[in-house]
C-alpha cells in the first residue's frame, strides 16, 4: 500500500482504513478518561504491544547496500521491514521502504543522471509550472525480475553505486518482531552495517481528578455530516455537525500540548485575551480526569492498528460514561 499524502477520515469505513496507508509515524497520542485507563491498564502493558518496547535501529549507510545479496534476501525478500531517509520530502533526496517496494524522492538533476524512470513527484513541484523539478521513482523489489544479473535489476545496481552513492541516515525497523512471542535475537546482518538500536519511547501523562473540561462527544442532535437534501436546513444542520467536528480536533489539539490551560477546569483567562472556551455537554459542567499516553519512535501502522484495536476490544463491554479514546 502506498503512503498516503493526507489523512482522509470516513464515518463509513473502519478506521484501519485511516490508519494503514500512514506507514511512517514519528508520534501518537492516545487520550482517553483516567476511569477507562484504570480499568485496563494492567492488561495494556502486560501485552505484547508494550511489554516489549517496539525496536528500531538507525543505519548510515548508502542505497546499494540494501541491495547487497544478504539483506535484501532477508528483509525484503522474504522479510518485511520499513525503512526511512533522513530529509525533507520537498527538497532533498528522500528514500523510503514499505512492502518491499522502494520509493525514491529525487531532485531533478539527480533523477536525470540516476537512469531511472519515474513520474513528477506529488511533493515540491510549483503548480503552473511546465517543467517539474522533483521526481518520484517506485521500484518493486519483490517483483520476480528483481535478481542479480537481471538487466533491469543492474541497471538499478550501477545507479545505486554510481549516482545515489552517497552514505545516507535511515530509520529501520523489522515488522515481524511484533509477530514474534519473545524478543529476536540481535542481527549480525545489520551489526555489520554498524546499526543503532533505537526502542519507542512511552510517556504516561495523567491530569489530576476534575482538572479537564472535556467537549460533547457527540454530534449535536439533527446534525450530520451530509445527506439530507440541498435545502437551507440541511445545509445548516451539516454545519452545525463540521463546526462540532472542528471543536472537538481543537480540543484534542490542545490536550497533545501539555495540555493547554485555555482546557484546564480552573482556567479563568479574560476573554479580551482569549476568546477559546470548552462547549461543555449540558448537565457535565466541571472537568474530569484524562488520562495520556505518547508513544514515539518509528512507529509502523501495523502496530499502531493494533493498538487501536486492543483498546476498542476492551472498551466493548463497559458502560459507555468511560468509553470514548482518541489517537
């Protein structure tokens, strides 16, 4: 599955369907009421999604040496890793590995003495103009043509040592480590290559009883997000429901960023100042305790599917006053 370059979110489709296509993930936040975290935090992590913390390791090393026989028989033949480049997606030269096929983000004047055949790059090129200056070149290494001696194949080898040569940061992580019941044992293959190890980083963040003012979860009653016809009630009604959606992400937003005082139950700022309030749901005025958890690193989508799906399968059957979570 390709990257996606935006996170396009439907009602109607299961959220592995959002989740997935974002393969590379530097940070997630998982918020949701101190009540709902109690209840199964012991279960959280004791299982294998954070009783082994997720491993990754960094490698300085140049693009031919994932073709070298033994790592790409390994991890992508028949193994299946990610891997990410140092840089910026609309300026430099970023590469990026995902379900065995190579993704290539290339300047202009690289791309025209790489030999390789691409298509301009959805990043960094200026609408409007006639000529791009950034391409992107897909390779499927998985591909049964993909074999040393192959003439395709050492066409990619000689651009590999001869253009893209230069030694380049990569963030590496093996997939199939969240498959396997006990930690896998330290690699010789990327040892040579002088890895670093890197395991995700986990942070408990819990606000104090009654200190959050937290939004109405729930759409406001005849409001949706689209149907009902073309009339000027209709359209207000969808309205009302993308003003509540905006409301509730701003609030979000705001608890990934310490959180903010403008959400904090005591806060009592002069509205010259500022003008943001918490709509509280009628009847819930005061603040509760949240509770979050920030997991960073290289993140795979996989694994945060995963957790996604734990924390949903627990919640099933309790009552739905603590049920409500975000990532």
């Amino acid at each position: 599955m390709a990257p996606s370059t935006r996170c396009h979110i439907s009602l109607h489709k299961p959220p592995n369907k959002t989740i997935l296509p974002h393969t590379f993930n530097h940070r997630v936040d998982l918020v949701l009421p101190t009540d709902l975290y109690l209840l199964f935090s012991d279960d959280l992590h004791s299982s294998p999604l954070l009783k082994r913390p997720l491993l990754c390791h960094r490698l300085h090393v140049p693009l031919s040496a994932i073709l070298e026989t033994v790592f790409f028989t390994k991890y992508i033949k028949t193994g299946n890793v990610i891997m990410l480049s140092r840089g910026r997606i609309d300026i430099d030269n970023v590469y990026s590995l995902n379900d065995g096929v190579l993704r290539l983000s290339l300047r202009k004047d690289t791309y025209e003495k790489s030999g390789l055949v691409g298509q301009p790059s959805r990043f960094g090129n200026t609408s409007g103009k006639k000529k791009p200056s950034r391409y992107t070149v897909e390779i499927n290494l998985r591909d049964p043509a993909m074999l040393h001696g192959r003439k395709g194949f050492e066409r990619i080898v000689w651009s590999f040592a001869n253009v893209l040569k230069d030694n380049v940061d990569f963030m590496f992580c093996d997939l199939e480590q969240t498959n396997s019941p006990s930690p896998l044992p330290s690699c010789p293959i990327l040892a040579a290559l002088g890895a670093l190890p890197r395991s995700m980083n986990m942070q408990l963040s819990q606000i104090p009883t009654s200190a959050l003012r937290v939004p109405s979860l729930h759409p406001p009653p005849g409001s949706m997000i689209r149907g009902m016809g073309k009339s000027l009630a209709a359209e207000y009604q969808r309205e009302v429901w993308q003003e509540w959606a905006l409301h509730v992400y701003e609030w979000l937003a705001l608890v990934s960023l310490g959180p903010a005082d403008r959400i904090m139950a005591g806060d009592n700022v002069d509205p010259y100042l500022s003008t943001y309030s918490v709509e509280q749901a009628e009847g819930k005025k005061g603040g509760i305790p949240v509770t979050r958890l920030t997991f960073r690193g290289l993140l795979p989508a996989l694994w945060i599917a995963d957790l996604w799906k734990f924390v949903w399968q627990v919640s099933l059957p309790l009552p739905i006053r603590v049920t409500w979570f975000s990532w």
